[in-house]
C-alpha cells in the first residue's frame, strides 16, 4: 500500500497524508447519488466488508465539534462519544455546521484534512484491521490506511463508541 496519486483524486485528506508522509492508497469508484447510504455503497464498490470501511461523523456538544469515526454498518453512540470526549452529552452537529467546519461536502466528509482541527474518536474496532477505508474528501472516493496512521494523522482517542 504506497502512496499513491490517482488524476484528480488531490484532496486536502491526501495533501494531508502526504504532507506527513503516511502510506495510503487511493480508491475511487462510481458513485451512484441515489445511494441510501454512502458507506454501505463504498463498501461493495470496494469489494471490502463493511466493517472495515469507516464512516466521519460530526457530533456538538459543550466544547462544540468533534468527529466521530465509526463502521459504516453501526451507529455512533452518543453517550460513549460523548464520555470519550469528557462531555455531559453530544448530538449530532447540523449538516451545514459539519460542511462549514470540515471544508468538505456530507457524504464526503474525512476524518483528515479538515478545515479545523477537531477533537477525534475512532471506535475501537478499527485496530482490529491492518488497513481501514474512510472518505478521501469526496463521495465516490475512498482512502486506506493502517488504524495507526489514521490516530496519528487525527489525533483520534480510540474508544468504544459504535453500536
């Protein structure tokens, strides 16, 4: 899995990588906007198992935003993100605050890369892979990376918060 630059694939998440010279690879796919969910899509367009392709979620609470990054086929517990976070609560952030905040689009949104620097959690699952996949900034392509290089790149907490 070396680094890899796919034409017109350049994002801030892979500038991002690059630019800390983190080993990647890159994964387009045809993306099909009536999709029902972005990351059950990828996943079979990847031929990888659902479980292994992470999903980037914005969640707000007292601090205000932070990320939560989980399999696509679970949901974010709020409460585990939240004490993860040393929060009273969360909930799920706007859309439009998640775009303006991330610089990216919802459907497309990486973990790497933002706009802003968040507070980050990845679930804990994620360690039991080699390599994971979460967006490269845009919908219809992916990134792989170790979990290792994703904690690092995020400075992520890893936790328990999927469900």
């Amino acid at each position: 899995m070396g680094k890899r630059r796919e034409s017109g694939a350049g994002t801030p998440a892979t500038t991002a990588l690059t630019r800390l010279g983190v080993a990647f690879g890159v994964h387009p796919y045809e993306h099909d906007p009536a999709a029902a969910s972005y990351g059950l899509e990828a996943a079979a367009a990847l031929s990888v198992p659902p479980g292994q392709v992470f999903k980037t979620l914005l969640v707000e609470g007292e601090r205000g935003l932070a990320v939560g990054i989980v399999p696509v086929d679970r949901s974010l517990d709020l409460k585990a993100v939240a004490a993860a976070l040393g929060w009273k609560k969360a909930a799920m952030a706007d859309s439009t605050a998640a775009e303006r905040s991330t610089g990216y689009v919802v459907g497309g949104i990486s973990p790497i890369g933002q706009k802003k620097a968040l507070p980050t959690v990845l679930d804990e699952s994620a360690t039991g892979f080699d390599v994971v996949y979460v967006s490269g900034g845009h919908r219809g392509l992916d990134l792989s990376l170790a979990p290792v290089d994703l904690v690092a790149a995020t400075g992520a907490t890893v936790a328990p918060i999927a469900r």
